[in-house]
C-alpha cells in the first residue's frame, strides 16, 4: 500500500508538469492570473498581480487581514450562507440539507470529515446518482487532530461547516473552466474581495478513497476554500481513473465569515450570541490590543507543523516585545473560552446526531473534548451554565439548521451524565494518583493515564506532579482512537464463482427448492441458487436437507453462500433438491422481526439518540444492542417491553422491498442504516409500517402479530454507551412463560398460595436461623478449650468439627489461639476443610504448621499448605480419626516427642 503522502506527491508532480490536464486554465488566464513560483517553498501559484511568494502565511509573513479586511461584504454566519446559495443557485446549482456528522452510510469512519464524504463510496463511483447535480450544501465536519489548535490560532475548529460545490459527471460533460469561475466569482463578486488579494496554489488533496488536484484559495495568508479536481481511486498500488469526475469543493464557512470582518478571531464572529454569554458569565474579555498584534503570528503556532511550541511562544513575544508570560496570561484563558465555545457546538450537533460519548471508538474523542470544557472550567474557577451554551448555540444556527432544537433535551442529558461520570472519575484519579506518587512521568505516561483513567495532566500538576506535557497532547490521545476498518475474514477464496441467487430474497416463504451444484470445496457446496439463509447480519444460518444429506452450516462470502453438508458425495453439475427446516427458520425470522420491534420500541421510550449498535438472532434468544448514555430503570424495561408488545397487538405490516438507495435515503433519512451497511446500488429495506424503516437483508416474518409475545430477559451494560437487551419472542417466550408458570406452582405447593409472603416468610426463618447458628458455633468453640494437650509447654489441639467451613475453623482458631498454643481442625460440612495455626512459641519449638496441613489434607484426598504460622486446605473423605491421629504424631516429631 502506498500512503496518501506520497499519492497526493506523484499527482502534483504529474499536475505540475500538465496544469491544463487539470486546473482551469483558459478561465484562469481570462482574469488575468498568471502561474509563478514561489522562491520560498517552491509551489507553482497564480496571480493577478506579480509577485515572488504564494499566498501562504508561512511565504507571506501571517495573516494580513486583521483589523483590516479586503471584503467589501460583511457577513454574519446565516445571512452568508443565504447570499452563497443565491448566488450558485443562480448558476444552476442545488442546494440539500446537510448530513448527519455520525456517517452511518459508511464503514470506513464514524464522522463526516468533509462535504465529500457524504457521497463516497457509490455516488463518487458512479453506482449511485447524486440527490442533485450540480449541487452546494452547508456541511458540518468533524476532525480531532486539531483539538490543540482550536481557540490559539483563531481558525481551527473540532467541527467547521464544510460548503461543499459539487459536481458528478462524465468526463466529457465536466466543465473544470465553468466550476472554478462559479467559485472564483463567489469569492471575488460574492464577498467582494479584489482579484489582486486573491492567491491561487497549485497541491493535491486526498481522503475517503480518493483523490485529484486541487487549487487552493488564498486571502493574504488565510486558505479560504479549496477546490478539488477528483478524478481518481485509490488502488492498493496506486491510482487509477474514476468512471466520473468528481469536483469537490470545500469553502470554510467560518473563515468566509471571518475574512469579512477581520477581527481578531474567527470565534466570535461566528459565535456572538455564545462568546457574549461567556464573557458576562466569566468576566474575561480579551485584551483586544495584544490579540490584534498577536493573531497574525498565531499562525505559527499551529501545532501540526511546528516542532517545539515553546520557542515559538518565545519567537512571537518578541517580535511583540511583550514577556512570555504576559502574552500568554492575556492568551490562554481567552482562548479557553473559545475552545468551550466551539466544543460545545461540535457536541450539539453530534449528540443531536445520535452519537454518544464513550471510552471507545472515535466516540471517545468527543467526551475528550467535553473534559477538555470541564477542565478549563475547573482550572479557571468559570461557573459556566453549559445547557445555557447549547441552547444558545442552537438558537443562533436555527436559520440554518433548525434540527438543533429537536433534541436539545436529550443533548443536554447526555452532557448532564458525562458531568456525573467525570466527577466519579476525579474520585477514582485520587486513588489511582496515590501509586503514582514520587514517581517520574513521561510523555506516554500522561497520555495513557489521561485515555484510561480520565486523569488530565492539569489535575497531576495540582496534586505536585513535576510534569511536561505536549503541546499537542489532545492530538496524541485522538490518535489512539483512530478508526481502524477490519478486514474482512475471508474463509474461502471464491474467485471465479458467480453469486448465488438468493431464493430467499424473492419469497421468504419459499424452504424447497432445485438446484444446480456449480461448486465443490470438500464438505462445501455452492449452488447455483439457494433458499438457505447463511449466517449475515447478526443472524445465524439456516439448517436442513439437499438430497435427505444434512445442510449443518450455511455461511456467504462475497455474495457466494456455502452450504457444509458432510459426507456428500455431489459433483459439479449435479441437480440437488433442497429444503429448509421450517421450525428454525420461523423461530430465526421470530427472533429477527422482534429485534426491529424492539428497536423501534426502545427509540420510542428512551429517545432518538437510540441507534442498533450491533443485534444477534439465535434460535433460543436474540440480543439487541443500543447505543444510550446511562443505565436502564426497571420501569424503562418494562416499558420497552410492553411497546413491543403493543407493536405486536396492532398486528402490522412487515414490509419487505429493493428500492434505490438514493430513493430509500430521501425518504426515510440515515436512521435506515442501523447495522451494517449492506453495499449497492439498491437497498433492501424492511419497513413496520410506518414506525420503522431499517435497510436489512434477513429474514422475516409478514406481520408483527406472528411474533406472539416479546419477553425481555435481561439487560447490561456492554460498553460505554452500549447497552445489551436480552430477550426471547414467539414459541421460545411463550415455553419460558410456560416454564416461569410451573415452577410457580411449584412454589406455591412449598410456601402456599402467596408465593411472595412464604418466601419473605422463609426468608426471616433463614436469618433467624443463620443467627442462631453462628450462636451455638461460639459456644461450641468455648466449650472446645478444655480438650488442649499439653506438651513441651505448648497446648495443642487438635480434633474434627461438625458442620463447619473453612470460615468457621478460622474463627475458632482465633478465639482459642495464643502464643503457645497449636492447632489443627478439621470441619466436616459439604466438604472437608482443614485449619491450622501455631503461635509465635511453637514456631520456635520447630512446629511447621502449613507443613501439618500439607500432609493431613493429602492424606484426606485434597491439597493444602501454608506458613509456619498458619496453613489451610481441603480434603474430599477419609477416615478423619485416623488422619488427626497422624497429626498429632507428626506435631509431636517436629517437637521432637517421638
Ligand atoms: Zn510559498
Ligand atoms: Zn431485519
């Protein structure tokens, strides 16, 4: 495999030598730009006026547009999405509502990173059509290696608003000219920026699988939008051509924003209503002369490119003749501020989105971002209302997004719980921090402490911790939740086999059927088509007969099903007559209807936040696994289970059908991807009326009242934010229903008809009884005192004990022991135990008394061992009178009696 890096090198290189293979560049010269290079990095760059340096802030010397804009328009965050799709609605594009940031439809990442990935894989293939073509959308995206970032250098953001223009044609219907004038007219017409302030760079950009030339947008050092020529695939050795070109671009909207104004950061422009509460509620208030001279230099700091952070600290308080220590005191906690702002917006859409903060997965990367508020919180002493925040932020995006009021109550229940478990977490840091003390803790130290104990460097430092911590500490700990994509374990190589058509598909009911053996591979067998259901999808195989030999697993592997029949002696070619167990398949389509009922049913009484996180379907239960942010009540069980059951009461229908994706999407949105996302063009989705729409390719039953009943067997919690429901439905529920009646009868023949009042009754007798025991142990103990040996001027005892433990051996022992004394019990309860203790002067005398034990427990069938002191075994019969006899002799030998 060869890395991106080194991918994004060669297509430079090859659009370095061709720009007019790829950039714009007929339009490019109609402006009036001309392509120059730059003599500090190098890169190819256009321009309009002449100039030796590109457009970057590192060539350019910072940002130059502070205090002192180059737009004639001055935009606020809603109004400037208006004007931008006016003005690309004009020119023929459509705009579409948003994704979610959780990106369900794919299996390689838990976020949208980019407008783009909205459309990859199939649209960007060109196996699904684009919901509209061209078209703009106002995308929110989500990244965790910037986290460090966010706040100092005035423009990064966990989640920015990615305004993508996109287009998916052939490539002789691509207009790379019309694409980049649209743009280029946007930023130069549409924001009013004059051609001579904007730099164009030539680079090459890649992600989600693809990748193309790019020319970036530059004003006076601020990259303002890059627009991507997608035009190929990444292949496992390189690149190749896609079928469509594909243009993807990407404009910050909070720099768009930003450029318009030209304050000191792009936080409160794009934040005013947060950033106004913060500042009342906290008293901070940026000292706007230091930020103004400072934010130019900012750029520096950011922490993905430079080495050592602190010299560069160092470098920009000099040039602003200010002390280190000065420039960061006015810096740091303003830009805390803002990294509480901006974090909490990126939780608001993300919980509103449906996903829940965990210790695992790239989901641990958002509760990071809330400790990261917390944190600040506590270390600036800030009594900040954070329901107050989102509810803020909310309010404010509403003209945009007005979906972030719909679940603000949820949203601020998870945060509320997050709260709970980190200030649980802070208790269980102190113990942890005891064992720590005195000792010397490094860089990976910090990290891990932080990732699996919640123990943030901060807190260390506090508890007197000498401590470094790297500047791009929270990048570090991202990092180590990086969504890692499985392989897929491949059992069988099935190259050259065509995929089997799958009966079951086309009539569930269908369980006998011909068909032609086009495969042998020992005891596998693939046929031409199959009514065998293989194990997908959480569900297990089907069972059954082709010709009366016995079909014992069914398993697919890229759309090839594999039947084992062991011991069949079927050729390539051979006609076989197939048939399904009936009563495993209804059971299997039971359990499987019920896990779509119950997900609708536990989305109904929990919240929408609910999503399947991962379900199995056996034939003697099934499990259903959500994602939600607390334990369940006893009453939110009972609930779930008795919605389900009025699913099932209503008796609706199950319906089954392919439909385009695109189409499937429209209609009933990304909650149709709740296990894994089965590839394609078509999608078969599974409806329950009009209460549940799931894109699912098992089997199930017609209507919901085949399922019978729905009984919850139990639930726990699996991992953070995952939460297992265990539960039985249709012949399996009604038998455990059956089971539960008969063993209460059964009861009720013992303790009587008010099942629960003899047990409570049975309950009091066996404490009384429990007490009364442990009564006569002790007056047994003190009656055992007279029988001591003396010998050698020790006592010793020793003897059986009736109906004793190994505990109440012990007890006795501690009642009777002094520094003088040896003794060895052995009790007789379900099973022999064997004590043994010898004080401080025997052990003197040469008394080994795990010795004793060792031997005595041996010679009962059992094992033991112990200390001079003290010795503890077991044994399993014997002749117990016989054995303490052999005690005594060998306690006598070490004594040196015999
Ligand atoms: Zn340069
Ligand atoms: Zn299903």
């Amino acid at each position: 495999m060869v890395s991106l890096d080194e991918l994004k090198k060669r297509v430079k290189e090859e659009s370095g030598k061709n720009p007019e293979k790829f950039f714009a560049v007929e339009a490019l010269k109609e402006i009036g730009f001309e392509r120059r290079t730059c003599k500090k990095c190098g890169r190819y760059f256009w321009s309009y006026e002449e100039r030796d340096v590109c457009g970057d802030s590192q060539c350019s010397g910072g940002w130059g547009f502070i205090g002192d804009s180059p737009a004639k328009k001055s935009y606020g965050v809603i109004d400037l999405w208006k004007a931008f799709s006016d003005f690309f609605s004009k020119r023929g594009y459509t705009p579409i509502k948003r994704y979610p940031v959780a990106a369900r439809w794919r299996e390689d990442t838990e976020f949208v990173r980019a407008s783009i990935y909205n459309f990859q894989p199939y649209v960007v293939s060109g196996e699904v059509e684009p919901p509209a073509n061209p078209l703009i959308v106002p995308q929110p995206s989500i990244r965790f290696n910037d986290v460090d970032n966010v706040g100092i250098t005035g423009s990064h953001y966990v989640l920015h608003i990615h305004v993508g223009q996109h287009a998916f044609t052939k490539p002789q219907e691509y207009q790379q000219d019309k694409y980049f004038r649209d743009l280029f007219d946007w930023i130069n017409l549409g924001l009013g920026i004059p051609k001579k302030e904007i730099v164009l760079h030539e680079d090459a950009w890649g992600g989600g699988g693809n990748l193309g030339a790019c020319m970036e947008f530059f004003v006076r050092g601020l990259e303002l939008c890059n627009q991507v020529y997608m035009f190929y695939r990444v292949t496992d050795k390189g690149y190749e051509d896609l079928d469509t070109k594909v243009l993807d671009m990407g404009l910050g909207h909070e720099r768009s924003v930003w450029i318009c104004h030209g304050t000191e950061t792009s936080y409160e422009v794009n934040m005013p209503d947060v950033m106004k509460y913060l500042y009342k509620v906290t008293g901070i208030k940026p000292n706007r002369e230091i930020w103004t001279k400072f934010l130019p230099y900012s750029a520096y700091l950011n922490i993905d490119e430079v080495e050592d952070v602190e010299s560069v600290w160092k470098k920009v308080s000099n040039e602003m003749s200010l002390d280190v220590k000065e420039l960061k005191e006015a810096v740091l906690p303003v830009a805390a501020l803002y990294s509480i702002a901006e974090h909490l917006r990126a939780l608001l859409f993300a919980l509103n989105d449906g996903m829940i903060p965990s210790n695992t997965g790239e989901r641990h990367s958002l509760r990071m971002i809330f400790r990261r508020c917390l944190d600040f919180m506590e270390r600036y002493g800030w009594d900040i209302d954070i329901h107050k925040v989102v509810e803020t932020h909310a309010r404010f995006m509403k003209g945009m997004y007005p979906e972030l009021t719909e679940n603000l109550e949820n949203v601020k229940k998870i945060l509320d719980v997050e709260t709970e478990k980190y200030e649980r977490n802070k208790k269980e840091s102190m113990r942890i921090i005891e064992g720590l003390k005195g000792k010397r803790l490094t860089e990976k130290d910090l990290v891990e402490l932080y990732d699996s104990h919640g123990i943030h460097p901060d807190f260390l430092r506090r508890q007197g911790f000498e401590i470094d911590v790297p500047a791009d500490f929270y990048s570090k700990v991202a990092e180590r939740h990086v969504h890692v994509v499985k392989e897929e374990e491949q059992r069988f190589d099935v190259s050259g086999i065509p995929e089997t058509k799958k009966l079951y598909y086309e009539d569930e009911k269908m369980l006998e059927f011909e068909a032609k053996v086009i495969k042998v591979l020992d005891e596998w067998v693939v046929l031409d088509r199959t009514a065998f259901y293989p194990t997908s999808g959480g569900q297990e195989h089907d069972t059954g007969h082709l010709n009366r030999k016995e079909v014992v697993d069914v398993i697919v592997e890229r759309g090839v099903v594999l039947h084992k029949v062991p011991g069949h002696d079927f050729r390539e070619g051979q006609v076989v007559q197939g048939s399904v167990d009936r009563e495993r398949r209804k059971q299997l389509s039971v359990h499987h209807t019920s896990t779509h009922v119950m997900l609708l049913s536990a989305r109904k009484v929990l919240g929408t936040h609910v999503y399947q996180h991962s379900a199995h379907k056996d034939v003697d239960k099934a499990r259903l696994d959500i994602t939600h942010y607390t334990n369940l009540t006893d009453e939110e069980v009972e609930e779930i289970e008795r919605v389900a059951n009025d699913v099932i009461k209503k008796d609706y229908e199950v319906l089954k059908r392919f439909m385009p994706r695109r189409e499937a999407e429209d209609k009933y949105g990304f909650v149709l991807y709740q296990g894994g996302v089965p590839p394609g063009k078509t999608l078969r989705v599974v409806s329950i009326d009009d209460l549940d729409h799931q894109g699912c390719g098992g089997t199930h039953l017609d209507r919901t009242s085949e399922i019978g009943l729905i009984r919850i067997l139990g639930w726990r919690k699996v991992q953070d934010g995952v939460i297992r429901l265990e539960f039985v439905a249709g012949e399996v529920a009604r038998k455990k229903e059956d089971e539960a009646r008969r063993i209460l009868e059964e009861c009720k023949k013992m303790v009587g008809e008010d099942v629960i009042k003899g047990v409570e009754n049975l309950r009091k007798r066996w404490k009384e009884n429990r007490k009364r025991i442990e009564g006569l142990r002790e007056k047994l103990s003190e009656k055992l005192s007279p029988s001591f040996k003396s010998v050698s001027g020790l006592r010793v005892l020793v003897r059986s004990v009736e109906s004793a433990g190994p505990k109440d051996l012990q007890k006795i022992s501690l009642r009777l022991s002094g520094d003088d004394t040896v003794i060895l019990l052995v009790g007789t309860d379900d099973r022999l135990s064997v004590f043994g203790s010898a004080g401080k002067v025997a052990v003197e005398k040469g008394v080994n008394i795990g010795e004793v034990v060792r031997e005595v427990s041996q010679e009962l069938g059992g094992k033991g061992g112990g200390t001079p002191g003290l010795g503890q075994g077991f044994g399993t019969g014997g002749n117990i009178e016989d054995v303490l006899k052999k005690a005594e002799e060998i306690i006598w030998r070490m004594l040196g009696k015999s």
